[in-house]
C-alpha cells in the first residue's frame, strides 16, 4: 500500500512541476519609440522556439511560456529584429522598436536611428533611407546645414498587412479563405527592384507572388469548371515544420467559344498620368487587347480627368483602325474626377449589357482620385451595387511616386475582377495576349476554400498570404458572401505551414482550456487535412461544394513536384522581402538554390527573370 500511495505523490510532484513549469505568463506592449504608438501584429517569439504570440490593435501581447530566464525574438515589419532577454522573475515588459519610420508622408521623410549620428534621409518613389538608385535622395547629417531641400513627393499607398500567425489546429482546425488570381503585387515589387530600390513591405502580398508563375496543373475533366490537387514536403525554411501546397486549375477553354464580350475601356488622362510609364503605356496596352477583339465583341471608351466624357461609342471589334485612333489621340492633363468616370463607364457598360455575355469595365490608372467621388465607402458601395447586375471590373494599375495599391486592390476586389499592375510593355502583352480568356472570362465565381486540419497529426498552422483575403468560418457556406473568381486556365497555389503533432514540438497555447467541454479528435490519422471548396457558376447564385483529402506523407522539399519547389522559393523570397517573422532560416542564396532547381520549360522566361531580381534584392539588402 505504501509502495502505491509513494508513486501516486510521485506522480502528483510530477504533474504539479510540469503545470509550474508552464504556468508563467509573459504580458507586455509593444510600441515605435519615435511616434510613441503602439505597433499591431508583432511577433513576439521564445528564441529557438516554436513558443510564440502576437501583438494586438493596441500593441498588446501575452505569452505562456515556461519559468526560467529566456530570450524573446521581437518581429515587426519595417523594424529590425531585436531580442530580449527576461530574467526568471520578470513577467512585464515594455517594447520599444525603432527602425525606419514615415514622419511625414507627403513628404516623404524618414529618420533612421544610429549609435553614433542621426540621419534624416528624403527618398522620392520609394520608403528607403540607405540608397536610392534614381538619384533623388538628399542626406542631412545633424545640423550641418541649416535647411532641408524641396524633397520629391512620394504619396505611393498600401494597406498594411498584418501577417497571419499560427493557430492551434485543437482550438482553430478550421483555415477559410477567398482564392486570389491577382499578381499586381509582383510585378509591382518587380518595378521597385529593378529601379534599384526595396519594396516597402506591405507592397509585398505574398499569395500575389506566388501566384504569379505558371504552373502545370492538369485541368479539371469532370463537370466541375475547377480542379483540386494537394501534397506536402517537409518546408525548406524550418525543416522541424510541413509545407502543405492545397493547388487549384480552371477549365480551359477555347478562345473562339467564349461569349462575346462586352467592354468599356475607362482610362485615366489626368495630369498624373502623363509620363512614358504612364499614359503612353496604358495605350500600348490597350491597343494589345483591341487587336485579340472578334467581331462579335464591342468596345466603348471612356476617359475621365477634371470631368468624364465618352470618346468611343460602342463600337465592333472588327473596326479595330476606329478603336486604335481614338486610343492614340489622348492625352493628359486637369485633375482627376475617378469616381465620375467609373459612374459614366457603368451607365455606358448597362446600355450593352445582354444576358449571357461578357459585360466588363477595365480601368486604368495610377488610382489617385482627387475630384468627385473618391471615398472608398462610395465607390465601393456603386461597383457592389453594379457586380450584382452582372457587370465586372477589372483594374490596370500604372506608374509610381502617387501610386495606389491599396485603392485599385480594393476596387477590384469589390468588382469581382482581376487586378494587374503593369510596369513594362512584356506585363500588358501576358495580360491580353498570353492570358487573354483567364483575363476577361469568368468559369467558376465566388470561388471559397475551408481547410479543416486533423489535430492528431497538425498540432498548429499557418496561411501563407492571404492576410486580405480571409474569410469567417460561417461564410464559406453562405452563398450572399461574395470571394473571387476564376477565369479560364487560372491556377491558384496556397502554402500551408504546419507544426506536427508529437515529438519535441513546443505547442502554440493561443487559448486556455475549455472548462466546461473537451475536444475529442475522431476520423482517419493519415488524413492530414481535408480541403473544401465552393463555387458558382458564372450565371448561378448557389454554390456547389468540392472536396479533398490530404494522405499524410514526409518527403523532402528536393523530392516534391517541380511546381512545389518554385511556389516554396516564391513564397521564401515574399518572406525575405516582408522581413518576416517566419522567414525562418530563409536566405536569399537558398531562394536562388531553390529557384535554380526549379526552372523546368520555363517558355515565356518569367522564372529566369525571378532569379535575376531575388540577386537584385540580395545586393540591395546587403546595402
């Protein structure tokens, strides 16, 4: 009897050591020691760990973890990342972070903080205070000089991106998420780095740099429009971690059976817009398209600057000669009344409109509305209001300096359609040539997907990318919820990082145990995961639902699909970019690695030309 009441305290002394030992709780606030406000979505880390919290809305954090000293890894965007260290008795911290941050963004000022002197730092275009390969930056060392020279204005806009943390797959096993099929993002990192500057890093969508490449999924066979495939591969960047790759491909389509399209080019000829990256860009890429037009298709034009105005009236696609005339005699000037513009394009497009048909506005534009309508309450509430009767938007993003991302995104979004931003002649080409039906035809609408993770084998996981693009769990089977859509031969990628269940994983404790209730995992333990998709037809408004499971397997990143690899290297390079807190053991000379195995056909040069611009931010890092 004494033998078994000694092992019963034995395991008592045990159990009451193992609480103790997670029993501490970390709180803190996180906040920019020069703007003295506290700074969203940090990712406050255990070094070496997988222990890890993230600020909220007002910089605050709280950490479980367990008693002893220990060293917290601090992560923020557009700061540097400092570690702490906190001694066994300390539970409280105040953060400060200082790096590179906006005193004023018009005009465009930055103060970068040095041991030994301050530096206020006048960048044009771009947020970078080290160089600045245009030649528009001006250097003031302390007072040595008495003024500051009239800096360029650089008034570029992103919304910020608050990067998706892990959750635990027994608290949170569901993951839902609108697909995406824009890739203005790369090419607009694309524009920074060849100028010889680094993206700022909520211009940075990783999901849109992912996207970007061709991969070679095989199109769906059956009666569903879209196809799903899954695989997993231990993930390159922390190889403690899976990678799960949930990948989806549209149905093509032939060219010459597609509906006829009705199209209302509404182009942007204010004064912003004159330039050679501009204004004479955007007819280039139009007159691309005019020439892909059949002659069932009817094109009006729309131009809008002070005021809006109609310089082409519905006009067939056979008459390209009077469609490439009117595209080549504008010109800009005068201020810009977007929102009018928009207004006009929509009552010219319902006047064309027919059941049945491809009804589109395509807008181009740097997106800075100064005149009228510019609010994104009112302009998103016109284009929902003209989505629902069946007419799209699409949204051309050109220029730089007054550039605006997260407008032009917007409006895109709202108005189910694609958002490219195109920086040379080789962009508008693949946008109307290469991809002319994935552009302009819709097969499968509010496209949706909900994964739902088995806790015996993902302890916790991550979305990478998508941070915008995040849905309630609720919404994937509410079919008035809006998501987006794909276009003909569209592929979509999303990565999945994923703790394993078992072994030495640390666990991601988000949320206390439920007291009234406890989980009990049911089903298959080789199902890592099961993957649900809903969609439209392009002509429907109820969705019809798809499913996938994913086998457990453990191969390494060098064994997995082509397409795998060069999705991983994407979505390592994205990080890198960001200065992500779970970039991992990421470099740059990995990305190139990765990349250069991952080449394959490589027809059109698009994955050549990724390598050439992750060597591009390789050197501009290093400076």
């Amino acid at each position: 009897m004494k033998k078994y009441l000694t092992l019963l305290l034995l395991s008592c002394l045990v159990a009451f050591t193992a609480t103790a030992q997670q029993a501490r709780v970390i709180t803190g606030i996180v906040t920019d020691s020069l703007l003295k406000s506290p700074i969203a979505n940090v990712v406050i880390r255990v070094k070496g760990t997988d222990v890890l919290t993230a600020t909220d809305k007002k910089g605050q954090f709280s950490l479980k973890t367990t008693t002893g000293a220990l060293i917290l890894e601090v992560t923020a965007a557009g700061y540097p990342v400092k570690e702490i260290t906190v001694p066994a008795g300390q539970n409280k911290l105040k953060v400060q972070l200082t790096g590179l941050q906006p005193l004023d963004k018009k005009r465009n000022q930055y103060v970068m903080q040095d041991k030994a002197l301050a530096e206020v730092v006048v960048v044009g275009y771009a947020a970078q205070a080290r160089r600045s390969m245009t030649g528009s930056v001006s250097t003031i060392r302390g007072n040595q000089m008495g003024y500051i020279p009239s800096p360029v204005h650089n008034t570029e806009d992103y919304s910020p991106i608050n990067e998706n943390i892990f959750h635990a797959a027994s608290d949170q096993p569901l993951s839902t998420f609108s697909i995406d099929v824009d890739r203005a993002s790369y090419s607009n990192v694309r524009r920074f780095l060849n100028q010889g500057m680094m993206p700022e890093p909520d211009a940075v969508r990783v999901e849109e740099m992912i996207n970007y490449f061709d991969y070679q999924y095989k199109a769906p066979e059956g009666k569903d429009p879209v196809a799903i495939y899954t695989d997993m591969a231990i993930c390159p960047w922390n190889t403690k971690h899976q990678l799960v790759r949930v990948a989806l491909k549209s149905k093509q389509v032939d060219t010459r059976n597609l509906p006829a399209s009705n199209l209302v080019f509404l182009i942007d000829v204010s004064g912003s817009m004159s330039g050679e990256n501009r204004l004479p860009l955007v007819k280039r890429a139009f007159a691309v398209l005019t020439e892909q037009l059949r002659p069932e298709d009817r094109v009006a034009i729309v131009v809008y600057a002070g005021a809006a105005g109609v310089v082409l009236p519905a006009t067939s696609g056979s008459d390209k000669k009077k469609i490439l005339t009117a595209l080549d005699q504008l010109e800009a000037g005068g201020s810009t009344a977007g929102g009018e513009g928009i207004k006009l394009a929509y009552n010219i497009a319902g006047e064309l409109y027919s059941k049945n048909s491809n009804t589109r506005v395509i807008l181009a534009t740097d997106g800075d509305f100064n005149v009228g309508v510019s609010s994104d309450g009112e302009l998103t509430r016109m284009i929902e209001k003209e989505r629902e009767k069946g007419i799209s938007l699409s949204v051309l993003g050109f220029g730089m300096g007054n550039y605006k991302d997260n407008k032009l995104e917007l409006l895109a979004d709202k108005g189910n359609g694609n958002y490219a931003y195109i920086d040379n002649f080789e962009e508008a080409r693949r946008t109307f040539v290469t991809e002319f039906g994935g552009t302009l035809f819709t097969v499968a609408k509010d496209v949706k997907l909900q994964v739902e993770f088995n806790p015996q084998f993902v302890q916790s996981y991550r979305l990478v990318g998508y941070e915008n693009r995040l849905l309630a769990n609720e919404d994937f089977n509410n079919d008035k919820k809006d998501a987006g859509d794909m276009g003909v031969g569209h592929t979509v990628t999303a990565l999945y990082e994923i703790i394993p269940s078992g072994g030495k994983n640390e666990a991601v404790n988000w949320v206390d145990p439920l007291k009234y209730q406890q989980g009990k995992v049911i089903g298959n333990k080789s199902e890592v995961l099961t993957v649900k998709l809903r969609y439209k037809q392009p002509a429907g408004d109820r969705s019809i639902l798809m499913e996938k499971v994913l086998p457990y397997s453990n191969q390494e990143i060098t064994d997995a699909p082509e397409d795998f690899r060069m999705a991983a290297a994407v979505a390592a390079f994205g990080q890198l970019l960001r200065h992500s807190a779970f970039k991992g053991t990421a470099t740059y000379d990995d990305v190139l690695s990765w990349a250069g195995n991952s080449r394959g056909t490589d027809a059109e040069g698009y994955r050549a030309e990724f390598i050439q611009l992750v060597k591009k931010a390789m050197l501009l890092d290093k400076e």
